[in-house]
C-alpha cells in the first residue's frame, strides 16, 4: 500500500478490506484494527465492508463494547448499514447477556426500514433461547414462519435446544414430531439437545434409553452427545458407568478432550473420589489435551469441600505456572472453601487480589482521576469517547489490557463473602460490602438480599432488615420465594404471625394465574384470626397450580404452633 502511494496510484477502500480478512485468518486482532483506523492516513474513509469486518473481528473476540462504539460512529458519517452489520451486532449483544438491548437494535433495524432475513431470525432465535426465554423464541420462529421463510437445520435445532434445557421436554418432543412432519430432519444434534434436556429435568432413564436407541439404531454418537450422557451418569452418582463409558468412547475413535475429561473430574470430586479426580488431570495430557482453568477450578473447589485449603490454595498458586489463569469461578469457589473454614481476612484479601488483578498499575489508573473506570457504564463511555476522537486502536488495547488483567467480581464473588461474613456475626462487614459492589457496577441479586436481611435479623436489627426489604422492593431486583420464606421464618421466631401471614399472602400475590378476589377473602379471614378458614381456601387454591411451594405453610404453622 505505502509503494502504491509512493508512485501516485489510487488506493481504494477495498484493498484495506482485503488487508484486514489477511490479518484476520491469521487472528491478529490488532493489525486488523490498525489497518482499519489507518485508512485515513491513506486519504479514504472506511466503506460498509470495512466496518462489517472490524464489527465482526470485535464481536467474535467478545469486544462488543468496542463494536457498539463503532457501530455508533458509522452511524454519525452518515453512511449507509445493511442487514449483515445488524446481524453481527445483535449476535454479539445476545453473547454479551445484553437481551434487552439485542432485542431493541432488532426493532431499530426494522424501524430503518430493513427486513430481518433466515439468518437475522436465526440469531434472535438462539438468543432467546440461550436467555431462557424459549416461549418469546418460539413467537419469533412463528413470525418468521408467516414471513415466508424456511427455517434450516441451525434454525430448528437453536429452538429445540432452547426448550430442552428450560426443562419444557414435553414440547420439544412436540417440536420435533412437527419439524419431522414438515420435513426438517433434527439429525444428531437435535437428539443431542433432547437427551440434554432429559438429564437436566432429572429424566435420567428417558435420556438413557433414547441414548441407547440413537447408538444402536439411528446415528453414531460424537464427542458432545458422549460428554452430555458422562455428566448424566455422574449427575446420577453412576461415576464408575461413566468412567466406563470414556473408555468405550475411545475404544470407538471418539478422542476426549479436556471439556469431556473435566466433567468425569467433576463427577468424581462431587463422589468425593479426589485421588481418582486428580489422577484425570494427568490422563488429559496422555491423550494430547492440556487442562484448562476449568479443571483447576473443578479440583480446587473439591479441595476445599473436603477441608484440604493448603493443598486447593497451592494448586491455585500454581495455576498460572501452569499456563492457566484464574476465571471468577476459581476465585469464588477458593474465597466460598476460605469463608466456610472460617478463614475470612484470607477471604477478604483474596477478592482484592481479583479486584486489582494481574496489573495493579492499571487498576490505579483507571479508578482514579478525574475519568474513573469503576463500572461497565463509565468503560462505556471511556470507550465510546476515545473512538469518537478517532483513537480505535487506544480504545482496543485498553479494553485487551484489561482483560488480560485479571477477572471482575461477580455477583457470587460478593454472596459468597457477604454470606460469610453474616455466618460469622459481623453484619457491619457485610453491609459494607453491599455497598462496594454496588460502586462497583454490580448488581445485587435475591440471593444477596435474602442472605443480608437474614444476617439483620440474626444480629437483632429487625428494622433494618425490614428497610432493606422495602429498598428491594423498590429496586429492579423483586423478591423472591427465598427472601419472603426468609421473612416469614423471623416473623415467626420473633411470634409474629400476623406479619408471616402478610408475607405469605404478599408472596402469593407475585404468582402468575392467582384468583385476587380469593387472596382478598383469606386476608380478611387472617385479619379476623379466622386461620381455619384463612389456611383451606388458600390451600384449595394453592394446590391446583403447578408450581405449588408447600414451604410456606409449613413455616407458617410453626409459628403458629409456637406462638400458642
């Protein structure tokens, strides 16, 4: 490019787009995002397949934050975007756990008057399925469908995939007896999907038989329906079987790899079979696969599950050594071993280990001064700034520099502490805590208010515990079955049973498909110290539905019972 500038001839937009494929089929990253940025040394401005590149480069590398500034830029020169930068976009949304923000760019597309193809509904579809939300997948299949496209194989399987592991098999056995009837074949990864979907729904049998009926008679497994039946085996304690079932894998031409051996190690940790688990790790090697931090992290969790701290926090030391580093899992599971042998400064101080990571210099120079980096949104807008003011390739070695920092703290990082510092009667600790992952940019979730206000209560600060309550409520976090079962057990211990009775009733009121007019009778018949009457109609009601929890009664009666 420099001699074809040299000697006068024209430089076109497409031979930097053909620059950056070259870069990018040999995964440097940063020579594709420095040939991007350098476009206007060379007097041309990035056309649309540029940034389609660059889009697809950063999403594929989980840079969305970086992709969305970019996207935001393309959209400022005015230059016009096409269905490919939708789909790589609200692809790299949906892996982000963005949903919300996913969905929204769906409709901004169709709002700039652009119409979703087979692969943008594909990718919605598998979004909303990995979301969890499969019956919103199942809608937008539905609308595609009326569209007049015709849904492939990855379309058919994402849906079915999608419903098998939110525990609905039923209806994906619907699903497939009607792909079949429309002449889509599921193949091998469909049954995949459902004998998946039976381990999780504890079908264990069902799934086992459908196994055997797919190896013998329809398809041969591979390594992911092999991997899938091993963590059914051992979810089920069969770990012998599912040492067996490795072994006749391989003895078929199914190699193991490191994902395969790390849930047999798992199987064996959760046994308790340690020696056997750790004699895994070294087969891994034998068969030209190298553990992973996953491993680490499945062993180290073990470790500390059966009181062996020094050994864990050995292994965890060594990991790096060993060409792993650390994930948030690997802290979580060392800090849950150190909270629960009692171990809490050496808690405390592993988190901040995490929190500064591998570069502590870093660490200081973002979270100080007057542009402080302490959560997502002010990275985003950190980001976002230097890209308007053209620096891309600043932008993208900040945000690699960062990763290669460490990990962040998640949500279970700070319950794991918070619950331990609870156990050990120091609430004032965990409060604190509260707060700092608050400033943090995390979010706290039920499991966090239930453990505080449960703490409150253990440390006699009822109206605390009750105000937290409140500010939940108030908040984007609603209360749960755990946090209303928490509340009704104080309530009764402290011989309130007219505040359990209201939990309970509060609690009920949240549940989808409830008759209001029959939860206004049982308040008055609580109101009127009629339980008989109050307890049967409830009861009637509450049994007819499917997800009937019978804990809250049992908590109510005994307190009832003690407070008589």
């Amino acid at each position: 490019l420099d001699e074809f500038q040299n000697q006068n001839l024209p430089v076109y937009a497409d031979a930097f787009v053909v620059l950056m494929l070259g870069y990018w089929r040999l995964k440097k990253v940063e020579k594709v995002v420095e040939t991007f940025s350098k476009m206007s040394d060379y007097g041309r401005t990035p056309n649309l397949a540029a940034y389609n590149v660059l889009l697809n480069v950063l999403v594929k590398n989980n840079l969305i934050i970086l992709a969305m500034a970019v996207y935001n830029m393309l959209l400022k020169s005015n230059r016009d975007v096409d269905n490919a930068t939708f789909d790589v976009l609200i692809d790299g949304l949906f892996r982000g756990g963005m949903i919300q923000d996913a969905l929204n760019l769906f409709d901004e597309m169709t709002v700039r008057g652009f119409s979703p193809g087979l692969k943008t509904y594909t990718v919605v579809i598998s979004g909303l399925c990995k979301a969890k939300r499969p019956l919103d997948a199942s809608s937008m299949y539905n609308v595609m469908t009326s569209n007049g496209f015709k849904p492939d194989s990855i379309c058919c399987n994402a849906l079915l995939d999608g419903f098998s592991k939110c525990g609905q098999i039923d209806d994906a056995f619907k699903l497939i007896v009607s792909f079949k009837e429309e002449g889509y074949d599921v193949g091998l990864h469909g049954f995949s999907c459902m004998i998946d979907g039976l381990i999780r729904a504890r079908r264990f049998n069902e799934a086992e038989e459908l196994f055997n009926r797919v190896a013998n008679v329809v398809l041969k497994p591979d390594l992911v329906l092999y991997t899938i039946m091993i963590r059914g085996l051992c979810d089920v304690g069969r770990v012998k079987d599912a040492s067996k079932m490795l072994e006749h894998m391989t003895a078929n031409g199914v190699m193991p790899d490191t994902r395969c051996f790390n849930v047999l190690i798992k199987g064996f940790c959760d046994a308790g079979l340690l020696d056997e688990a750790k004699s895994l790790e070294l087969e891994i090697s034998k068969h030209g696969q190298l553990p992973d931090t996953c491993t680490y992290t499945i062993l180290i969790s073990g470790l500390c599950r059966n009181g062996l701290l020094g050994e864990a926090g050995k292994m965890f030391s060594d990991m790096e050594s060993r060409g792993c580093s650390p994930s948030a899992a690997t802290f979580n599971a060392l800090i849950d071993g150190l909270c629960k042998a009692g171990d809490l400064s050496e808690a405390q101080l592993t988190l901040f280990k995490m929190e500064i990571g591998r570069n502590p210099s870093l660490f200081l120079r973002l979270t100080q001064g007057s542009e402080r980096v302490l959560d997502r949104d002010s990275l985003r807008k950190m980001v976002e700034n230097m890209v308007t003011s053209g620096s891309i390739l600043k932008a993208y070695k900040l945000l690699i520099q960062l990763s290669d920092c460490g990990v962040v703290p998640d949500i279970m990082t700070y319950n794991i502490l918070i619950n331990g510092m609870c156990r050990a009667d120091k609430i004032s600790i965990a409060l604190k805590l509260f707060e700092r992952l608050r400033l943090k940019g995390c979010s706290p979730d039920s499991v966090t208010y239930a453990t505080l206000i449960n703490g409150l209560y253990r440390a006699r600060r009822d109206g605390d515990a009750l105000t937290l309550y409140e500010q939940m409520c108030k908040s984007a976090c609603k209360p749960n079955s755990d946090v209303f079962k928490t509340l009704m057990v104080w309530s009764c211990r402290r011989r309130d049973t007219p505040a359990a009775s209201r939990f309970w009733l509060t609690y009920v009121k949240t549940l989808p498909g409830r008759d209001l007019q029959v939860l206004k009778r049982v308040e008055e018949h609580f109101e009127e110290g009629d339980f008989d009457n109050a307890l049967r109609l409830l009861l009637e009601m509450e049994v007819t539905f499917a997800d009937f929890d019978p804990s809250p009664c049992s908590i109510w009666l005994v307190g009832l019972c003690q407070a008589r």
